[in-house]
C-alpha cells in the first residue's frame, strides 16, 4: 500500500449534515482509491464542513475524468464543492515585487531546487531594480512603471498578463502598491500578499516604524489572501521574532524579513498543497 | 448539525489496506453518527493505518454496546484494533512524585480548575514532602518510602495502589526512581514520564548539568512513554527554552521546569484526547 | 572573585554625555565593588543612557548610606536618576484579581517556593471567589465589591490598603476593571497588568474573541506598566502561542492562559530585579 | 552624543579579579571614547571575565595605534586579552561547501545585499556543483576533489588557498568531510561549523534519519566552532523547528534546512560582531 509517489489531492467543502465523510470516503473505496491521509473539520460557526484526502489510485488507467462523473450526483446532493488535484500538477504563479527583494529571493530559490512545487512564468515589478534576479533564473520580468494617473492602464497590463501567462496564483511578494478595488476582486481568493506586522496590529504603511515607536518585544508578519479590504483578507500565515530596545526600526525591518519571508513560503505551500480553505473571513488550513 | 456538547472519540489502527477509511466512515453514516472532526495517517514505514474520530450520534438511544456490536465483525476483516470513549469519561490518573512540585502543582491545578478532563484519585511518592498539596486538593498521598533493598516491596506497594484505585494512566511527575523492568513492563503505555531534556541528548541523571557543562543555548524537556529502556520510550510531546551563557546549572534547573510542566501536560491531554498511537517506537500525534 | 551569593544591584539613567559609564565604574573601583555584570544602552532617539550592575563588596562593612554619600555628588553632575538595591530586599508585591485565578495561582506557586524573591502581604478583589487561594497561602485577602457608584470609593480603599501594606508595586492578575485616571496617575510605573492580546492588537474588551473573528493564527499576551491610556502603557514582555482554525474562542482562552501566566511572570521578575527602565513610551529591558 | 556611524568595537576577557571593569572604561573616558553600549559578564565557574564595549570616538584624529599603545601596559596589569575593531572592519570569510546550496545560498544572498558585514573573496568545495551560484556572485570557485588517499593533500591546498586570500573566518556551511586533526588545530577558534541537530544529540552521520528513529517532535541545528572533536566544539548558537510523525526523514531535511542557515548566518553574525568568546569549552555569546 504504501508508496513514496507524490499523491492525488482531493478536496471538498459543503453544508454540515449527516454523511459528508461517508460520500467522499466510499467513493473512493469504491473505486479502489487508497487514502493516505484524510484530514477533516466542522466549523460550528460556520456551520461548514471541509475535508481534504490525499489517495493513491490502485489500479492502472484512472482518470480524472470518470472520477468527476462517477462523483458528481453524489456532490451536488450535498450542495459539495470540490476539487481533484493531479500529483503532478505544477500551479502557473505570478510573482509581483517593487524593490525589496529577500521574498522574492527565496521563492526563486525554493523554486529552482524543487522545494516549491511551482511554475514561475512571470514577474511583474512597478520598478527595474529586480530585473537581474529574474533574468539569472531565466524568468521574464516585466517592468510596469505606475504613478496616480497611469494605475488604471497598469493594473490592466498586469491582468493581461496574468491571462497570458495563465496564471493561478498571484504572490505579492512586497509589491509596495495599493490595488484598485477592481484588481482586488479579480484577484479575490487567488492572490497571496505578505504584510510585514502581525495583522491586525500596525496596518497601513511603516508598520516596523509603528511598531518602534510602541516599544513591542515581539515583530512579525502575516500572509493573507487579498480581498477589498486593504490588510484585512483572511489570514493563511502568521509568524513571528522576538527583539528589544536595541533593536532601532531598521533593526526590526532586517529582523522582519527573514519573518516575511518564511511566512510568505509558508502560505504559498499552504495554498499549493490545496490545504486552505476559505471560511467567510476566517481560513481553515489543515497543515502539515 | 453543530454541538458544543464533548463528542465521542472513536480511535483504531490496522494494517495498511484499501478500504481502512471507508470501513470505519461508513458505518459512522449507516449509524447516524456526526463526524465533526477526522484525522486519519497511513505510516508508509509501519505499513500501519491509524485514524481518530470526534462524532456526535444524531438518534437519541446511542449505545456504545450496539456500536461495539455492530463494529466488531467489520473491524475483525481488517484486524482493527480500536476504542471508543464516551464524551463523560474522566480517565483516573495516579500521579507519582518525588519532591520536586512544580509538575504535580500544575497538575492538580488544571484538574481542579478543569481544564485537564481527569480525576486524581491517588498521589504516591517516596518522600513525604508534597502530602500537603494533595491534601489542599484533598487526594490520598501514599508515602512509600524506597531504599535499594525494599524496592521490590515499594514497587509492589504501588502496583497494589494502582489497582485499588482502578487506574488508567499514570503520570511521573518527575518522581526520581529508576523504576524495575518488571514495574516498567507493568506500566507498558500507559504511564507518561516527563524527563528534563531534550531526549536523546543528556539521558540519566543531572540533564541540566550535563547541558551547561556543552554550553548549550537551548534546554527542553520530553514526555514519553515509559518502556523497558530507561528514557527511552516512545516520545509523546518535547518543549524548550532559550537560554544563554548566563545561565548557570541553577538557572537551566529554573527555567527548565516551565518547560517541563507545560511539556508534561500537553502529553497528558493528548493521551486522554486519545490522540496519541504507538507506532513502534515512535508515536503518532494527532494533535489539535 | 567569584560569589553565588545574591549581588547587590545598581541602576541608573541620565542624559547622553560622555563619562557616563566611568563615572559609575570608576568609583565602584574605588570603593572595592566587584562588578559581576554590567549591561548599558544608550538610547539613540530618546539620548538617554542605561546602565544596570550587578556588584559584590569586597570588603566588609559596605553601606548603601556610605554609598550614597560617596556618589550622589557624581550623580548629580551628570543629572543621574539611580537606585541601589540590596541583596536581601524583597519587594512588598500586592496582587489585584477578578474571578480568573491562572495568574494568581502562578504568582502564588512561585512566591512560596521561592522563584520569586517578593513578599505577598496583601490580595485585593472586587469578587470573593479566590479567597481560598490566599486563605492557603495565609495571606490577608479584601473583597473589595465595586458597582459603577462605589467605584471611587472602592478605589480609595484600594488605595489605603496599599499604603496602609506599605506597597512596592502593584500587579494586576487579570483584575478586569477600568481603574480610573486617578488611580491610574497614582499607580504611574508601580504597577503591572497582563493584558490577554499582542497590544496593541485587539485592545478593549474580549480580546480572544476579537482574535477569533479575525481568524489569526498565533494569540499572545502583552505585560505592561500602567498608565493613563488604558491598555497603552508601556510594554515589558510579551509572549504567544500559535493557534489554528480548530480553536474556538474558549480554546484561544484557554491556550493564552499559559501565555498570560508566563508573561506576566517575566515581566514581574525583571522588574523586581531592576532590569526595567522607562523610556518614554517605551521600556529598556536588559534581561538575563 | 548620538551617532548612526558604526561603532567602534572593543572586547576583552581576562582573570576576574576587582578593577576590571574599570581600567577599561576609564580608559575610554580618558580618552575621549563616548560608550554606547556595554556588555559585560563574569563566569563564576571559570573565574574569568568578559567584556565588549561599542564606542565612538569624541575627538577627530582618533588613532587605533595610539589605542594600543596607551591601553597596552594596563591591560598587562591585569593579564588581558583584547582586541580593537574599526567600523570599516569587513571580516575575509572563506566559505566551504559540499553539494547542498541553502546554507551557501543564504550567506551569499546576505552578503550581496550588505546584511552580513563580510568579503567571500573565495569559496572552496569537494564537488563541482555550486560553482554556478559562486560566478553569479562573481566570486573565485575552487574545485578540490577528495578522495581518503588525497586529503592530506586536499586539505594543503585549502590552507594555501585560506593563506593566499588571508581569510580570517572560515565558514563550513555543510562541508560534508570529516577534517583531519590538522586541519582542525589550524582553524582552532575560527572556522564555524553547522551541525544539522540539536547537539550532543544526533552526532555523526545522517542525523535526521537518526531523529526520524526516536521519533522526535523537534529538530535542530547548532553553529559551533570547530576543534579537535568533531561535532564537539564550542556551541555558538541552536535553532529549531517542531515536526510531528508525518514528518518523514525527506520532510526534516527540507524542514531542518531553513533552521540550518538561520542559525549559521546567526552564529557568523555573532562572531564577526565580536560577540562570542571562547571559555574553555563554552562560550560567552552577548547577542543583540
């Protein structure tokens, strides 16, 4: 049974009622689906249930597709959404940066030594100075200037890109702008931001500074998916570093970034790994 | 479908093989039972399949003897060993000590206040120094004494205890003796010893002077079962501390017994969660 | 030159100028103290200077009166504020509380066995129900109620205990009332509270159900001297725990009480030996 | 008095005896040295004492030579050992790999971007494999392949080349080769090794494989400076991560990896700041 293979994920959220397990789990029993791992949870607020399964099929020729058919009465009579993930499926992601380049950095390097199961097509800067990192990874780098008056016309380029390229997630990987209400909603569920504070503490800009002049002994940093409201998208990722009065701003930013950067990894394997859900403004993430 | 009320735990392990969940979900559907919460892992090493369920039945008139009945036959085929435990089950916990409080202080602590879901019918030590704790928490404290010579006695003594006062797990809560092979065979998974480092780093005795005298940064403690190797037995929770050159022996003793309590009490909730599986040596942990 | 004896401890802060530092050692030279351990800082925005020593006479017959003499007229050159704590001064600690009893009980553990080097005179309430816990420990207890109408009365109660117990600092246990601009003013940099956020994240009132609501992955504890602004005072320690979707907010509550305790502790302890100094809004904390 | 320049940096250790502290600030104030921070300790069990001061310089003209030259004859009174850093002092670091980049990758990317104070004029390598990540960097690569008849000579080469370059600090960053007696004595005190474990634990070869068997909830890694005994050497700093059982020995390495180079750029950093002092077999680490 057991196997080193890399497994198919499935994943599913619906109402909570009698026998949502059951209809996923027989399912794949039936059809000769070894379950390796199933990880499950009821939100009593929410009244929701999610389950992710990670199963290896038994026999030869499975496919996706009779997989879907086979399962689809059974879905909807549980109101289910759900998903199938093939093991090799790499997510086609979008990497946005302004300057500050330690999170893009460490994506590029996890993603060049596999650590990072991803495609990356494209980067997307409003500056230049990023350019040569891209082009040592051999990734195109597009440079999208932006002041008030062109953030329209920008944020369409950026969109056409991202269709393009085909793209399923986007990392703002301190991307230091505020999107349009409208590019937040296109991105809604599929774009990843890092902020550099443990949200909701110090929004807004110059948190480290905010955090200074409070005199905190703990900074950190939160990913989130994006929504409209500016910092405030559902949480995937906290983490954190202690520091002390010798620790200036500038002190806090450089302890921050190792903090931003490990949390914003943290959150894009989440998601990749298909193990965040959205729960209104709430996340379940069934973590390994 | 949502319940604040404790659900029952439903827990198994079995050889790896198609069907393991399924077996187990199904008849939790068949049967009315509301899966709240599922954690299941298949050890590729082991070639072992382990699963814990949280469920709340849906019928009134559950009986834990008619699930056991109907469950039996089915579990037989796939030589499931398994266990169910009501949502009012309050574990009896025997506490050992020697003089050290600061593990049986927290303890007690969150058994009065609730927060550990035990009763404590029973504390036995070889000193008489912590008979005042156990009597402001008005538990019996047995005070049996141990010399080389009457070990065999004592032991027997406390064996004696154990089955008077019907206990199912019990808790070393830094009770300094090095127990027999026959009282550690005895006690076989079900007895938690918390030892004062990071296992297995510094076994046997004076941990925190063994750590100060490497000029270690960090100290920690491990919960685990006891077995037939001294400190050695399967790992169940492990915490620790930073520390720096400032610490003197004294000072690691110090800060490490915070560790140790937390470290200790953790192990104990998972047990009696029945979150935690023996797999060999090691342990699975599904841990909240 | 070595001593386990407890070291005689002196702290100081003044104005940035050069000689501050000689001016300190120079005559702890000159008068036989042995320095063990000195920490300083100069604070770059404030341009303040900080300095803690720990020191041990050589010579017998040392005496603070002697010293003071000897070095006020430096100090007053350099506009030093500075104090001079002797080894065996115990610091007269009242403990404020409400219903919850986790940090009460902590301080309390560690007070009898001696972590903690105050002395407990007196425990004051507005609610009965921890009266056992000082009964045991054989300290004074006044339940103190408190409606909207008595509260400057209640205050001043409070206030007469605490001179009347000849009070060295003040420690809110998780005493959930507002105290009042007058109090307030009166407990300036004598008194602790523990407030269950990561301030200033989620100030006010339910704290841990603010944190639920916004789904956040890790819930801590800020200790802070008191002042004016409620829930604003400047910080001392902070501590966190990480969390996941499966905590409802009974459960944060539940977690962050070992924060709480463990937080409020640190806190206690460094300003019991002197490692605390207000820097404007901010503290410096040389912690060992 | 404030000053954002880098400062000065003055460390010292010698035999704890009365006027320690002394004779060095009063030196610094004679001279016009305006301390901005000072660390000082006494370890009792080795009777020794330690210091570092961060200073500026009051007056223009200050002159290292003159430093010494003043400072020499009382440092001699009382058997001291010290140093004087400039604040342009960028330490010459050779870096030593194998085949595994994430710790070389790290070091290179902190360098590039000014967060690590050092020159890599050279790094050196047993395998082919990173050369591409040295050119990038434009910095001299050195293939030296080792085979057990061929160390010695292997091993000549590297003193050559650290001699060549006139490296000062020497940084195996998973140089997976044992050294040889030798070469261990010449780098006594500075080349820093890092250990892929919590030592003493887990000594030796594979050690997350080794972690993997006890079944271990936390993994680790310790910088330590190199000396005769391998994996023995003094412990600069620690790092760690928790895992839990699905945690196979593939998901510690890759989890062990980002502890890895955390705790190695922390334990260079300590060192180049010249906050770490050997004391026998531990050392003295005051970290910001």
């Amino acid at each position: 049974m057991k196997s080193k293979l890399k497994p198919w994920i499935f994943t599913a959220s619906c109402p909570s009622v009698l026998g949502t397990v059951d209809v996923v789990t027989r399912y794949m029993a039936e059809y000769g689906n070894y379950v390796e791992d199933i990880h499950s949870f009821d939100d009593r607020a929410a009244d929701r249930f999610f389950i992710r399964i990670e199963f290896h099929p038994q026999f030869e020729g499975f496919s996706a597709e009779e997989f879907n058919t086979g399962f689809s009465p059974r879905a909807e009579e549980f109101e289910m959404e759900w998903s199938l993930t093939p093991p090799e499926h790499r997510p086609r992601v979008a990497i946005l940066v302004s300057k500050y380049d330690h999170c893009l950095n460490d994506l590029l390097y996890r993603h060049r030594t596999g650590q990072l199961n991803i495609e990356v097509p494209v980067i997307i800067s409003n500056h230049p100075d990023l350019k040569h990192l891209a082009e040592w990874h051999d990734i195109p780098y597009y440079h999208l200037p932006i002041t008030p008056d062109t953030k329209p016309e920008q944020e369409a380029q950026i969109v056409k890109l991202l269709e393009e390229y085909d793209i399923e997630l986007v990392v703002l990987a301190r991307y230091m702008q505020v999107l349009s209400a409208d590019l937040c909603s296109y991105l809604d569920g599929k774009a990843i931001n890092i902020h550099h504070s443990l949200l909701p503490g110090f929004k807004g800009a110059r948190p480290y500074h905010q955090a200074w002049e409070k005199g905190v002994k703990m900074v950190g940093a939160t990913a989130h998916y994006v929504n409209n409201d500016l910092d405030e998208g559902p949480i995937i990722a906290q983490g954190l570093q202690q520091v002390d009065h010798a620790h200036y701003p500038e002190d806090l930013i450089a302890k921050g970034q190792d903090v931003e950067r490990i949390t914003l990894m943290n959150a894009v394997r989440c998601h990749i790994e298909k193990r965040v859900f959205l729960c209104g403004s709430r996340t379940v993430v069934f973590s390994k």
